[in-house]
C-alpha cells in the first residue's frame, strides 16, 4: 500500500490550477489556428488570429487566458493500492485555495444566498472514481460561468429520436449565442439520467480535439451537430461566418426505456483544463 501525504496533494494542485488558467491546451491553439485560416468571414478571420495572440501572450507573460478564471472542477481518480494520510478533499481544496492565491486568480466562488465570496475559490467541485493501482490521477478544470451559465439538461422521451436531441442541442447553442464566448467546445452526454447526462456533458470536453466517439451512433451525432452549429452562422463572438464551434463531442450510457436524457455542456473558446498524476 502506497503512502501519500496531503501536503504532496495540496502542491500539485495549485500548480496545476495555476498552469491551467495559463496555458491553453495545444489541440485548442492548433484548431484556432487552423479555423482562423477557414474563416470566410473577415472581421471572425481577425478576432481569431487575435484569439492567438492571447494564447501566446498568457503563455509568454504569465497572464490569465481569461479574467474568470471559473470555478474549479476535478475529475478524481483515486489508485486502490493508495493509501492517503489524511483527507483527500480537504487536501485538493487546500491546493485550489493555494494555487488561486499564488497565481493571482480571480476568486469566484460565493454562497448562493447571501453572494458573499468566499475568498478562496472553494470549495471545487470534485467527481470521484475508484481505480486499479498506485496514482492519484486529476483532470482539472477551469470553468467559467459565461458559458456554463448556457448550459442545459433536457428530460427527452424516446420517440423523440435523434431529431429532439439535436433541436435540443441548437436551441442551446443559438440562445447562448455571443454571450457565451464562441467559437464553442460543446459536450453532449446523452443517456443515463437526470444527473449523469450533465456530468457526461461536462467530461466529454476533457477530449482531444479531432477524437471521434467509439460508438458509432455518437461518432455520427458528433458529426452532424459539428456541421449544423457551424450553419447557424454565430461566429466567433457573434461576428458572424463558419466558425460557431471548433468541436462537438457526444457521451453516452444506457437509460431508462421510457427515457431520453439529454445535456449540452457549452464551453468557450478558453476550454482551460490539466491533467496531473501522483
């Protein structure tokens, strides 16, 4: 059994909440480059070459991609052949408290009655996953409330089909519309139930640009909604032409026969996330 103390939690998740609202992802900066080359119209062309310029400055001078530096979301996966002095979530909240203080982030956590802000950025939001071996694995992310606040859960019946689930999905899109920073990732999570289709949603845009699902239902849908998103003509920030998303990515699990869950989780074009292994 592997021994790990909360102090060597603590540290390497400041560093990675740090490091994640910093640098972007290469895949985002390789696919904004690449859209800023296809954009037909000009004044998108313009904002996504500048989008570019941001991804270097933050990197160059160590500013934030963005100044919501979000709310903190951890994807845990715990090693079964680990043993942790201590308590874990305690440990990765201390390690979010201190990599916001140290990177001079943004704080943005704050009760839900009395708005007060906590000061701290906690507490984050941390999913937990048991797993074979010896590591602590975290996917971390920084999510802003400018897109998450557009983001939507539908209770769809089955004759609904794959047709509601892509009305669904372009409503979503079209009334998050510029004020939700476009070009769009846009994870769908299809399946399960009333809380599992948002988590799907929310962990599908841990993926690489470019990957494709594994099911070919999903892989299809991806497609599909890529294309159609694409035609609504938003553009990056409302300005208009081809590029409204750089990517869809669609999760799915079985459900209820009487159901059809359905979640649209829309992240801009800051999609800031880490991963790190203990």
């Amino acid at each position: 059994m592997r021994i790990i103390q909360p102090r060597e939690i603590t540290d390497a998740v400041a560093k990675a909440v740090i490091s994640a609202n910093h640098y972007l992802p290469y895949d985002m900066v390789k696919t904004a480059k690449a859209a800023a080359s296809s954009e037909k119209n000009k004044k998108s062309k313009n904002f996504l070459y500048k989008l570019t310029e941001n991804y270097k400055t933050s990197k160059k001078e160590i500013f934030p991609l963005c100044q919501d530096t979000g709310i903190t979301v951890i994807f845990l996966k715990i090693g079964s052949e680990i043993k942790v002095e201590g308590d874990i979530y305690k440990a990765i909240n201390k390690g979010v408290e201190k990599g916001y203080a140290e990177g001079y982030l943004r704080k943005s956590v704050t009760d839900p009655f009395t708005r007060e802000n906590t000061g701290t950025n906690t507490p984050c939001i941390i999913h937990t996953e048991i797993i074979k071996g010896s590591r602590i694995k975290m996917d971390i992310m920084a999510k802003g409330a400018g897109a998450e606040n557009k983001s939507a859960v539908k209770m769809l019946i089955p004759s609904d089909g794959e047709e509601g689930i892509v009305d669904f999905v372009l409503e979503t899109v079209k009334k998050a519309g510029a004020s939700a920073c476009p070009p769009f990732i846009v994870g769908i999570g299809v399946g399960g139930n009333l809380e599992t289709a948002p988590l799907l949603a929310k962990k599908s845009l841990l993926r690489e640009i470019g990957s494709a699902s594994p099911v070919p239902a999903a892989r299809k849908l991806e497609k599909k909604l890529l294309y159609l998103i694409n035609k609504t003509g938003i553009g990056p920030m409302g300005l208009g032409g081809n590029t409204t998303a750089f990517a869809v990515f669609v999760e799915s699990l079985p459900c209820h026969i009487a159901s059809l869950p359905v979640a649209a989780n829309i992240q801009c074009h800051s999609a800031r996330h880490k991963s790190i292994t203990i």
